[in-house]
C-alpha cells in the first residue's frame, strides 16, 4: 500500500479514534454497587451451609468419640479491582488503496474475598457450649411460632420426675434411657395444650417464671393429663418454674436445661451409621434391659431428628458431609429434621458471640 494513501486515512480516522477511545475509558463505568449486592447473596450463602456442614459434621464426630471442633467466623471482607485494556489495530488490504483502523479495549473486574475465623475456646467455649441455655431464651422461642414440643423435646433435660434421656448428653450411653418414653408423652399433650391455649409460661417483673395452665374436669383433657404426669396440685393453675428438684412437687415446676454440646450429643445418638462401622466397635450399640438393641427413634429428639448414611453420593440430601468413607446427610422431604436443624442453628446462635473470641485467626481467601 502506497504510504502516502495510508498517511492521508489514518488523519482523516483520527478524530474518530479519539472519540472511540475516550469513549471506551469514560463509559465503561463499573458499577460497584451491584457487584456488592450479588457477591453479598453469594457470601451469605456460602457462610450459612459452611456453619450447616460445621453443625453436622461434629454431629457425626459425637457419634463416633472424635473430638468436635468449631470455628466462629470472625470477619469477612471483598476487595473490587478495575482493569482497562485498550487498543488500536489497522487491518491493509492487499490491494486497493484503503485501510480499516479497528480501535479495541475490555474492562475486567477482579473480586477478592476473605474470610477470618477464630476457633472457639477457653471461655467463649464454656459460655457457649458448656453451660445451660436459660429458659427464659427457650420460652422466647415457643412464644414465637416454636412448637413447645420441639423446643422442649432437645432442650430439656428434666421436669420434676420426667427425665429426658439424661444419659444421652454426653457420649452414647451402653442401656437405654427408657424414661424419656414418659417424656415424650408428658410433650405431646403440652403441644397440644399450647395449640388450644390452655398452657402458657412467662416471667414477672422480678423475672420469676411461672406455668399457667387452665382449669380442666375431664380425665382426658390435655392440662389434666399434664398435672397428673408432673403430680402437680390438679386445683392450682399458676405453678412457680425453678431449677430445685423436690421430691413432693404439689405447686411447682423443676426443670434442667441442657447446654449446646449435651443437645449436640443428644441429637447426635440419631446419627444412623453404617453397619460395618456398628459391628466393628467403632460406635455404641445401647440395649435395652433385655439386651435388645434400643430405638433411638422413640426419645424426644429421635422423632424429630434423623442423620442418614450412605456410601453412594445421595440425591435426595439437602444437607450433606463426608467422614470416614461414607456420606452422611439430612434428607430434603425430612421436614421434622429440617425445622430441628433449624432450631439447632437458632440455638446455636443465641449462646454464640456473647464473649469476645480469642485466638489465632485462620483467614482463607473465598474461590481462588
């Protein structure tokens, strides 16, 4: 191509080069805004099935003796960068005495996040895992849309006589706790109790907290059946709730709350683990007094709990980890497992961050 041709074009394109390039460096706007607002969903979702996994991966660790461990997310933080690309590029005919300048440029946005954690420990450890959840918290919940029922059944440790499986908040015990049978009767008539309106708990001014239940004739009838299950006075209906346990209740009400890992352990005894693993000790098998294998299944927590186990990857799990060569996970259609879960979760943040944590922080950047 004759030069002087080339010359002649490229001043004559000139002004719109210069038009496509300050077009390319003040129109191509990022807008941070909106890269904030999906990586935040995309965040919030991540942090929420990595506190799930966390929950029921130390679930399955109770169930074998392994040591649970936890981690507290301390911080997380994104960083936006911006970098502009631009170019210019000149396609020569062969032959002909016109050339095409072709102006070119991207724009790409990089994402960094970060996420802090913090193992939970020393004191932070005691307060949130080790001591008793107030009832008060508990009755926040079945004044909530909690069924009473549920919120007692993995909470509560004892009421007056009725235990609830107390052996089983620590390591799986080798003989059944067959009292949580009378407990889980003791429950149902409180759900349905609170469905009708005739049971109800709440504090005074002083922070005293008391049962209320109403007026009832008739044999059968749910506030009958709770008064006799507790002996409690059938002709009061406004029962003093306190930690003492007596032996002659007649006006009052003891109840024994358990603490986060003593749920987690409860719960955990409904861990079903594979049959190889039973066999070969790994796991403890509970008996009943005539030597029988005991059903989890019927306490309060196992009717309203259940882990599964496979050694195929599962597809019906909407929650799922993998330990010791199998997968274990909650079903998606397991809807009584599910609302526990999420009321393990509701827990579990009630007692969390109320001490300052401590310790080396582990920061792991997200996605690459």
């Amino acid at each position: 191509m004759n030069p002087h041709v080339f010359k002649k074009s490229f001043h004559m394109m000139k002004p719109i080069v210069s038009f496509l390039i300050l077009s390319l460096m003040t129109g191509c706007v990022i807008d941070n805004t909106n890269q904030m607002a999906l990586s935040h969903a995309t965040y919030n979702e991540v942090l929420v099935r990595t506190k799930q996994e966390e929950l029921l991966l130390n679930l399955v660790r109770l169930r074998y003796r392994d040591t649970p461990f936890f981690l507290d997310t301390a911080s997380v933080t994104t960083s936006f960068k911006t970098e502009t690309r631009m170019g210019l590029g000149a396609l020569v005919p062969l032959t002909g005495s016109g050339s095409i300048l072709e102006p070119s440029g991207n724009v790409m946005v990089g994402v960094s996040p970060t996420v802090s954690f913090v193992p939970i420990e020393g004191d932070a450890f005691l307060q949130n895992f080790l001591t008793p959840i107030p009832l008060d918290e508990l009755l926040v919940l079945t004044q909530s849309g909690w069924g009473i029922d549920r919120v007692f059944g993995i909470t509560l440790e004892r009421i007056n006589n009725l235990y609830n499986a107390k052996s089983a908040s620590g390591p799986t015990p080798r003989y059944a706790p067959e009292d949580a049978l009378d407990m889980e009767q003791l429950l149902l008539w409180m759900r349905q109790s609170q469905l009708q309106g005739s049971l109800d708990w709440y504090s005074d001014s002083d922070d005293n907290i008391y049962m209320q239940l109403a007026h009832a004739s008739e044999a059968d009838h749910p506030a009958m059946k709770i008064r006799q299950l507790l002996e409690i006075d059938a002709e009061s209906s406004k029962y003093p709730v306190s930690k003492k346990q007596v032996g002659n209740h007649g006006n009052g009400v003891a109840v024994a709350t358990r603490s986060i890992m003593s749920i987690l352990f409860y719960l955990s005894q409904n861990v079903t683990v594979p049959r190889e693993h039973l066999d070969s000790g790994l796991v403890t098998l509970t008996r009943t007094r005539q030597g029988t294998p005991f059903d989890w299944a019927k306490t309060p927590a196992g009717k309203r709990f259940a882990v599964h186990s496979s050694r195929e990857l599962p597809e019906n799990a909407i929650l799922q980890i993998s330990y010791r060569g199998y997968f274990f996970f909650i079903k998606d259609n397991d809807l009584e497992t599910k609302s526990t879960f999420m009321l393990l979760n509701h827990l579990y943040a009630f007692q969390s961050g109320t001490r300052p944590s401590r310790g080396p922080a582990l920061t792991l950047p997200v996605g690459g």
